[in-house]
C-alpha cells in the first residue's frame, strides 16, 4: 500500500511531476526513509499524521522542515521543480511513510488512527477524501482486528497436560547374618530330650507325653526366637531418600496449576474487562479522583471520564471503546448532547480545572512539549502561558480552528483518542529501546 499512496496522489492531480519517473522515485524514496525514521521514534507518529491530514499546514512548521531536509537529500534540485514549499508533496510524502511505518508496527497505526478520527472531519480533504477514507479504514481494521482478539472470550479454555517424567525406581541395598546351624540344631535336640548336656527337656515323650510335649514347645520356640531376634540385630537396610521424587512432583503441580490459572484468566480477560467497565459506566464514579461525576460541571466530568476509561483499558482497543465512552458521557445529568462548545473554550476549561489534575499530569509525561503541530494533549500538559495563545497560534499548533464546535461527549472522545494514540507512541518507543539493548 505504501507505494500506492504517492501513486494516487498523482494520479488525483495532487502531485506533479512532469512525468519524470526519476522525480517520482526520489519521491517515493524520501518517504521509505521517513518511514524508517518513524519505526525507529514512534513519538513523531502524531505530529506527522497532524500535518499530512491538513491542506493548510503551514509552511514553518518543524515536520515540513524535517520533510524538506529529507528531500533534499535524495532530490538536491527539487525548488526547481515545485515553486515555494511544496506543502501538497510533502503531505503525501508524510502520509506515505506513515502508512510503510503503520504496516510493519501497530502501535504506529494505533497513533494514526486515533488521531486522524479526531482531525479528519474537521479538514478540508477535498479530492483526497477517497485517498483517506481507505487507508484510514484499511489500518483500523487491522489494529482493531488485533484488538478484538485481545478481548474476545474463548468458547472454550484448554489447558496443557502436566508434564511430569517419573523418577528412575530405588534400588535399596541390604546385607542380613547368617544362621549358626550347629548352635541351633544343639537347641533343638535339647528340647526334645534330656539325652543331652545339662539343661536339657527332663522328660521322654514316652514316659510322660504330656510334661514333655510342653517343656519341647517352650523350648523350640525361644531357640527358633533367640534365632531370629539375632539375624534381624545383624541385618543392616539403607534409607531410602525420596526427596528429590517429591520436589519434582510437587514442582509439576505447581507448574500445572499456574498454567490453568493462567489459560483461565486470560480467556476471562475479555470479559472480566467488559463487565468492570459496565460497572464504571453504571456507578458514574470516578476511581481516579474518588468522587461521582455527577458533583462536576459536565465538560470537567467528560475529559476525566476520557482519562479514566484510558487508564482502564489497554492500548490496543477496539474502536467501539470510544463509542461506549461517547454514551457513558450521555448519561450525565443536565448534558444537552447536541450542545456544540469551541475547542479552545473546553481546553481552557480543562486546564484549570483542579479536578482534572491527574489529566494534566499524564498528558505531560505522555507528550512532549512540542514547537510545532501536535495534540491537544500537548497544551493540556505543558499548559503554561499556552491559555493566551490566539486563534492562529492555536490553529497552527492543534490542526483544526479554535472555534471549532465540540459536543461534550465529542470532547470527551477526543481526549480519549489522544491518550490511546499517545501512550501507543510511547510503548512503541520503548520497545524499540528494548529491542536495542537485548
């Protein structure tokens, strides 16, 4: 798709190269390198989507600069081509890398898509609409198809069979005495009759059957136990260890049991996520701030439901999250939904609200302080002095007129895509930091 995009431009009259084809390739060259600059600093996805979306980019703004310098370097005599700053080229240059960069990482499409729901229809796309409406949909549908997986709840949860190898079988060593038959058999002929040495059974079997059948038993019977009792003295058995055969089994189950534990909590992921924020929505309670949104003026209870449903999700959500979000807001008491309401009016609004604190905090450590074109987010969290800007300082930093009319539930969608597309710049960054080191 990447290359089709510079295609489409000119073919829609947007671009123009005199139909040199070697013209058209530095084109598409400068682009593959802007792609790779991107891949390799995620952050710099909004600030090049905020450009290539808007036809009145204003010349000086530090992306086209960066853009121009990357041209030059691939086309040293490009001014002789396109008078002045070829803001038109250097659109859909951006747009180009941005979609070769999105195709290869999804945290870049996150931050693409977001951001151009917010600015699209406010932008006068003119004849590129098609050009937009294509590649807008065909990353959405990647990124949410991603997404979608991430939350769906399986029809059924299958755990792995325990992996346990039995241990080798003990052999046990042990060594017994032997009998001292000599010993025994003078016991034995003691016992049956006083023909022997002294000490022998007194009685014959003939003469007193009785007497002598007792005094032979008692006496068999200790010889054959004195016997005994001295073999098992002598006999020595060596312990058996079974210690290690147990840790190994026990460390089999522990493993098994995690694995389960696991497989079940992220199949239940999904749906675990779907009914806390049912909850959310129901409740109208915000767990950042610990206080109902109801007690807040509604633009003020909109932006901090944006930044808690952010905190609540992860950065891959289906694009319906936002949806949801635009209902949650409709539930506020006293909210006229067809109110429309200058995005530089709630901006203000938003930047000295005290409730709206943990915001302003988490836009400053989401986005950098940008010079030249970038989110709202932007002014939110580095707001310094930012209030006074006027109407044109405003329209060349955000994108889109400072009167341009929002309705609470829109601002609060906004807020939302901004953050989502924010932290998946960030988590891209950092990935590509990882990836370095390992």
């Amino acid at each position: 798709m990447a290359t089709d995009i510079l295609i489409r431009f000119l073919g829609a009259g947007l671009i123009n190269v005199g139909g040199d084809d070697s013209k058209f390739d530095r084109l598409k060259e400068t682009a593959a390198d802007l792609g790779a600059t991107l891949k390799k600093t995620p952050s710099m996805a909004a600030a090049f989507a905020l450009i290539a979306f808007d036809p009145e980019a204003p010349a000086d703004d530090p992306v086209i600069k960066k853009v121009v310098e990357a041209l030059q370097k691939r086309w040293a005599t490009y001014v002789n081509t396109f008078s002045g700053t070829p803001v038109a080229v250097i659109r859909a240059i951006l747009l180009d890398a941005l979609v070769h960069a999105a195709d290869g990482d999804d945290t870049i499409g996150v931050a693409f898509v977001t951001s151009a729901r917010n600015a699209l229809p406010f932008m006068e796309a003119g004849n590129e609409r098609a050009i937009w409406t294509d590649v807008v949909a065909n990353i959405e549908r990647r990124v949410d198809a991603r997404a979608e997986a991430e939350w769906a709840t399986p029809s059924s949860i299958t755990v792995p069979a325990m992996s346990f190898e039995a241990p080798k079988a003990v052999s046990t060593g042990a060594t017994f005495g032997s009998v001292d038959k000599e010993a025994l058999t003078n016991q034995i002929l003691a016992a049956a009759g006083p023909y022997t040495a002294t000490g022998a059974n007194p009685h014959w079997p003939n003469s007193n059957p009785q007497n002598w059948a007792q005094e032979f038993s008692t006496r068999l019977a200790a010889a054959i136990a004195n016997t005994v009792d001295a073999l098992g003295k002598e006999a020595n058995v060596e312990p058996i260890d079974l210690s290690g055969p147990l840790k190994g089994l026990a460390q089999a189950v522990t493993t098994h049991v995690e694995a389960a534990l696991q497989a079940v909590t992220g199949g239940t992921a999904g749906l675990q996520r779907r009914t806390d924020l049912i909850w959310w929505k129901e409740t109208l309670y915000s767990p950042s701030a610990r206080v109902s949104y109801r007690g807040m003026p509604t633009s003020t209870a909109a932006a901090l439901m944006a930044f808690d449903l952010h905190q609540q999700v992860p950065t891959f959500s289906p694009a319906s999250v936002a949806a949801f979000l635009h209902e949650a807001v409709l539930t506020l008491p006293s909210l006229d939904p067809a109110e429309g309401r200058p995005i530089r009016s709630l901006l203000e609004e938003a930047m000295a609200s005290p409730e709206l604190t943990p915001l302003r905090e988490a836009a400053a450590q989401l986005v950098q302080d940008l010079t030249g074109r970038g989110p709202v987010l932007a002014l939110l969290g580095h707001g310094s002095g930012r209030s006074t800007l006027d109407d044109d300082g405003f329209r060349a930093h955000v994108g889109v007129p400072a009167a341009t009319p929002l309705t609470v539930p829109g601002w609060a969608t906004w807020l939302f895509r901004e953050l989502q597309a924010a932290r998946a710049a960030q988590e891209g960054a950092e990935a590509k930091k990882q990836g370095h080191k390992s």
